[in-house]
C-alpha cells in the first residue's frame, strides 16, 4: 500500500508533464507504430504584435514560430499534423506562420475543423496535403486594417501589396486559380456590409482551394502515408525536391 502511494505522486507529475504542451500551447506529440507526428492547433484569433484581451482566444505567432522550426530540426519528429479553427487575426503574422510550414520539407498536413478564415485560409493551404469537413467554413475577403487609416495613395497601395502577397501564396500553396479566388476575395452582395466570400467544404475542393474532404483519420493516414514515402526516398520531402519552399501545388 505504502509503494502505491509512493509511486503514485510521480505518476501524476509524469501526467502533468506530458499534458504540459497541450495546456499551454495547444500541441501534442502523437506516437504511432515508427511515426512520431506533432499535432499542432491554430485557434481563435492569429495575434500578432499588438496583445489581445485575455478574454480572446489566441494564438500568438511568437510561440507557434519557433515550434515549427523545433519540428522541422528534430530527428525524433516525423511529421506535422496542423489543426485550425480560427477566425482570421494578424495578417503580417499569418503570413509569416503559413510561410515558415509551407518552407518545411517534412511532410505537412493540414484539417480544417469549423472554419478557417480570412488570414485563416493561407494558413490552410500552406501544408503539402490539405483536408477539411464537410461542414468547416472559409471566409475570403479583402485585406483590413484596424485603427487609424490615412486617406492617401500610399495608404491604398500598401493595402493592394499585401493583398497581392496573399493572393501569390494562396495560389502557389493550392490548385485555385488567381481569377477564382479574386473573385471569390471581391465578391459583393453575399456578406451582409461586407465584400468577400463564405464557401464550405465541398466548394471549397471543388474550387481547387483545399485538396480533399475528410477527417481526422483521414489526416492522419495521409500523414502516415507522406511519411512512409519520405522515407522510402531518403530525405527528399515527397513528390520530390522542392527548389523555393512555396511552389508545391500551383493555382
């Protein structure tokens, strides 16, 4: 009884210690058969270089950034599962997250679950593979602002770069073409004050934006499949090398 009691404290510590990641940063490991695949979630809102309410659910670009780079250097991690259900947030720091994954030359997957929005949609299509339910969501719209705007040229400019920047990364990273997703981007009349698109899981496939309908297994045997496939072929990510990091499917 007296050795139960000793050895039940440090299993309750080794609990607390694997459930750590999931706690603070909404990450896991998950081991199955000779894969080791990290489970990462991108939720609520993207925040970037101005702090959120602690009432907003968040995901801060300065945690997720490093994680990737952890995964993409790690000999014991295999793969990379992404999970998103989030509601736009940060562009600069959006962008620089589907960036960092869409350069990773570890097989990447990507599910999304409720929706991914706005900023939400590069991150989507920035793994190799992506899915999504069929009853997720994806908003497209045009790039905004908060705070003061100054109505002047440069302003305007500025916007049209960055929106520019969006649109070459989405239809580099995912099979829909440029004049669809700008289409889609500036669309009037669907969103109430607003311009822009919602499209849900079976249009967006069948526009070419995500790769396929499915699931958590569904994810996860892609994953496994990718994994295997990299590993038959040496270290080469699958499909062969990738020059730039970026061009893996093309709109």
């Amino acid at each position: 009884m007296q050795e139960e009691e000793t050895q039940q404290p440090g299993g309750l510590e080794q609990a607390r210690e694997e459930m750590r990641p999931i706690l603070d940063l909404g990450s896991a490991l998950v081991r199955t058969g000779q894969d080791t695949i990290y489970v990462l979630t991108i939720v609520g809102q993207i925040e970037g270089h101005q702090l959120l309410p602690p009432t907003s659910k968040s995901t801060k670009y300065e945690h997720v950034l490093p994680l990737l780079a952890e995964v993409e250097g790690s000999p014991d991690i295999d793969g990379l599962l992404i999970l998103l259900n989030n509601g736009g947030g940060d562009v600069e720091a959006g962008l620089a997250i589907a960036e960092l994954i869409a350069s990773m030359s570890k097989p990447t997957v990507s599910l999304v679950l409720g929706g991914s929005h706005s900023i939400g949609v590069p991150l989507a299509v920035s793994a190799m593979r992506s899915f999504i339910a069929p009853s997720a969501a994806m908003t497209i719209h045009p790039v905004r602002l908060n705070g003061l705007v100054i109505g002047v040229p440069q302003t305007f400019y500025y916007f049209e770069r960055v929106q520019e920047r969006i649109i070459q990364f989405v239809t580099a990273n995912s099979h829909i073409k440029r004049e669809s997703f700008t289409k889609l981007m500036l669309q009037t009349g669907e969103l109430a004050a607003d311009v822009g698109s919602v499209i849900y899981g079976e249009e967006a496939v069948g526009l070419g934006l995500i790769d396929q309908i499915g699931g958590l297994s569904d994810a996860l045997a892609e994953l496994h499949r990718m994994i295997q496939d990299r590993r038959g072929a040496g270290s080469s990510p699958p499909g062969g090398p990738v020059s730039d990091g970026t061009a893996r499917r093309g709109g």
